[in-house]
C-alpha cells in the first residue's frame, strides 16, 4: 500500500477530501498513526521534516517502507519542508515516495528554478513533488521554521509557477502559521483565496499549520478544496502533554509503561482531524 504522493492526493481531489500528513520523529508515534489510520481507513501520508529526519536517521526508512507495504490503506513517506536539492535527493535515495521542495522564501523565478529541477529529478524515478508558493507564518520557537509575516499566494502566480514546474501538489499561503497560536493571536484563513486559486489550478492543494486552528475553518476550506494538511504540532502536544502526566510518577521508567498512554491521547487528536478532514473510510477508493 506504499504509494507516491500523487497516486494518494489525486484520489482526494478528486473526491473532495483531504489526506493528514502528520508530522513524526517517533517510532512509537509512527507506529500509533498506522493504527488510527487503519482502524478510520482513511490514508495516511508520514511526513518527515528534515530536522525529524536527522533525529530519526535515514536507517529507520526500510522499517517505516516495510510497515506500509503492509498495511491495510494507502500510504505515502513524504519529505516535508526539503529545503535544497540535496535533501531532497537524499530523500528520494532513501526511499521516500513524495518530496517537497520549498522555495517559499526565494524570489519568484528563484522558487520556480529549483522547483522544477526536483521535479526534473524526482519525476524520472516516479517520485512526486510539493512546491510551495507564497509563504507560512510561524508563532513560537517550537515550531517549524516560516516567515515573519505571510506573504499570500497570488492565484495568476499560482497558475505560472504550476505550468512552469510540473509540480504534483502545491502547497498555498493563505493564513495559516506552524505552531500553536498563542492567546493573543487569532488564526483566520482568507477561504475567498482559496476559491480564487481552486478555480485556476488543477492539481491538489495543501495547507501547512493546520494545527490549533478553527475547526470550522479547517472543515471548510477541504469543502473548498484543499486535499493535503499538514499536522504536526497538535499530535505532538497530545502525546507529549499525556507523557509529562505519566512521567510525573518518578518510579516510572519503562517504554511500554510511559508511551502507551501517550500514543492512546495522540491517537484521540488524529482520529478527530481525520474526520474533520472526510478522510475516515476514504481507504476504499483506492
């Protein structure tokens, strides 16, 4: 059931739902959304940021690729945030079945640059690539890296730099910041931006920062058509916020004592996202 991202993202645009990708560097973790995933049979794309990467090691991949191949839905290994080519070759030798390249950062015509020599590369071996256009804010020093400020994506810009890459899916700016957002701090997604850029551009859309944000505005905007999103920090903050209650006993000691429970709170935070998203059950259109 190991599939490239396109094989597991055109499916959800076309049926009007969208795949979590969540965010691991935890075996254990890893191990509890296979299982969330199956018992919801809703496909599941582990993403691997190349900061999670370099804790896991590229040694864990065979185990990872072993562990899809048998489970009971489809599964893509995806590189999240690649931030040159060289990660991401390194990547793709490692048996990743999806990149991303981000170039978010870069001047236009930079970003266009290296994102189509990682399709150039990636596609010849039948790995499919995220490009990234405009950019992703960020609200702590926990989270992944993003901008100062978000720069929102531009649908006629949208069109060039998918025209113009090949790109499999396209990651879009349209409020959302990595992290968990502070009180002070009031998420909202620009849902009219999205319809803009839906109307333009074929190919899956994905959104970054899904965590901590408004359900209703995460419900809607896969209603409006995004396919892919992306969910790291509210799945780590169940699994470790359940781990600081448990760790709390200083007697305790044993993996199987401590990351049970953990993985059992996380699991309670990824079904929810993966009904709000509609992809419980979506396993059988594949």
């Amino acid at each position: 059931m190991l599939v490239s991202g396109k094989d597991l993202l055109d499916v959800a645009n076309a049926n009007n739902f969208a795949v979590p990708a969540f965010n691991v560097s935890d075996y254990a973790m890893m191990n509890g959304l296979f299982e969330i995933s199956e018992e919801k049979q809703s496909p599941l794309l582990i993403a691997i940021h190349p900061d999670e990467l370099s804790h896991l090691g590229t040694d864990v991949l065979p185990a990872i690729i072993a562990r899809a191949n048998r489970s009971s839905v489809p599964v893509t290994i995806h590189l999240d945030h690649g931030a040159s080519y060289e990660q991401v070759l390194l990547a793709i030798q490692s048996g990743f079945t999806s990149v991303m390249i981000d170039g978010s950062m870069l001047p236009f015509d930079e970003n266009i640059a290296i994102t189509k020599k990682v399709v150039d590369t990636a596609h010849a071996v039948g790995v499919s690539v995220e490009g990234e256009l405009g950019t992703i804010g960020k609200t702590d020093n926990e989270a992944e890296d993003g901008a100062a400020s978000i720069i929102y994506t531009e649908p006629d810009e949208a069109v060039t730099f998918v025209e113009s890459t090949g790109v499999d899916s396209l990651a879009i700016a349209i409020g959302t910041s990595h992290g968990i957002y502070p009180a002070s701090m009031k998420p909202e997604l620009k849902l009219e931006l999205l319809k803009r850029i839906k109307a333009k551009v074929n190919i899956p859309l994905v959104l970054h920062g899904g965590s901590n944000n408004p359900d209703n505005e995460i419900g809607e905007s896969v209603k409006l058509g995004v396919n892919k999103i992306n969910i790291s920090s509210d799945i780590k903050a169940s699994y470790h916020n359940k781990m600081r209650e448990v760790l709390a006993d200083a007697g305790v000691r044993e993996p199987n004592t401590i990351q049970p429970p953990s993985i059992a709170a996380m699991k309670v935070t990824a079904a929810q996202k993966i009904d709000l998203f509609n992809a419980a059950g979506k396993a059988k259109l594949y």
